[in-house]
C-alpha cells in the first residue's frame, strides 16, 4: 500500500527549435526594453509637465507683483539699449515678462491663478503618456520582428 504513486502522469517534453528559441529570446529582451522606455518616458514627462506648471505659476506671480506696481502709481523704466519696459524692479521678477506691455501684464494678474489641471500641464502629460506608450510597442515590436527574421534563417534538425 505504500507504493502507491499519484496518478499523474509525467510531462513530455518538448524541445524548442532555434527559431522558436530566437523569436522567444528577442521577445524577451523587447518586453524588457519596451519597459525601460516606458519607466523613463513617464519620468521624463512627469517631470516636463511640473516644471511647466511651476514655469506657470512663478509667471503669475511675477505678474500680480507687477501689476501690484502698477497700480500704486510706479513708472518702470526702459530698459537699456531696447524700448521694452524693465519689471525687475521691487522685488519682481520681469524675466517672465520682458517683451509683454505694461496692460497684458495687468490682465493677466488679473486672472486666475493657474492650476496644474487648467495650466498646459494636463496636455504635456497627455500627449508625453502617449508618445511613450507608442515607443515602448514599437521597441517591443521591432525586438519581436528582429527574432522573428533571425528564426527565418536559423535551420531546424
């Protein structure tokens, strides 16, 4: 009775060809480089749309400062060689603003402060998920067809 063995039976095995040995290879190394596209592509574009969002922000800000100014009666000064008016003055920041005239700086202090949903940051992100997701199948694919082609001229026993 305790030579009873359970009923299963054992599993054939079956070699694989060097085709299907290059095409299962390269689709290896394509899933693997398709990943590591996609792991930097979304860093990256995570990283390019926070950065438009604080570009954004410190423009705001830059502009309520000037408009802050400007409504306390400041008159801010050419700048030297060039007719735009200088805003780096106070405290302000006018890099944002150099070539804007005095009202469309008011206007847009004026609106809104911006926010990463209403900003270009929701669309960077968008468009920057998407081109990744096409590198990565694509990268995947091209591994795939590299195997593939490899396995067309590999010769099978």
């Amino acid at each position: 009775m305790t030579d009873l063995q359970p009923h299963r039976q054992p599993r054939p095995t079956a070699p694989l060809s060097a085709g299907a040995r290059f095409i299962r290879g390269f689709t290896r190394i394509g899933a693997v480089v398709a990943v590591l596209v996609a792991l930097i592509g979304v860093a990256t574009t995570v990283v390019i749309a926070y950065d438009r969002h604080n570009s954004a922000e410190t423009s705001y800000q830059s502009a309520k400062c000037i408009a802050s100014l400007a409504r306390l009666g400041y008159q801010f000064k050419k700048k030297e060689y060039s007719n735009a008016l200088d805003y780096s003055v106070e405290g302000c920041s006018g890099y944002y603003h150099s070539y804007t005239p005095l009202n469309e700086v008011i206007a847009i202090a004026a609106k809104p402060a911006p926010t990463f949903v209403t900003g270009d940051a929701p669309s960077i992100l968008g468009w920057g998920l998407v081109i990744t997701g096409l590198i990565a199948i694509v990268a995947y694919l091209a591994f795939w067809a590299i195997g593939w082609l490899c396995a067309g001229f590999t010769r099978d026993a």
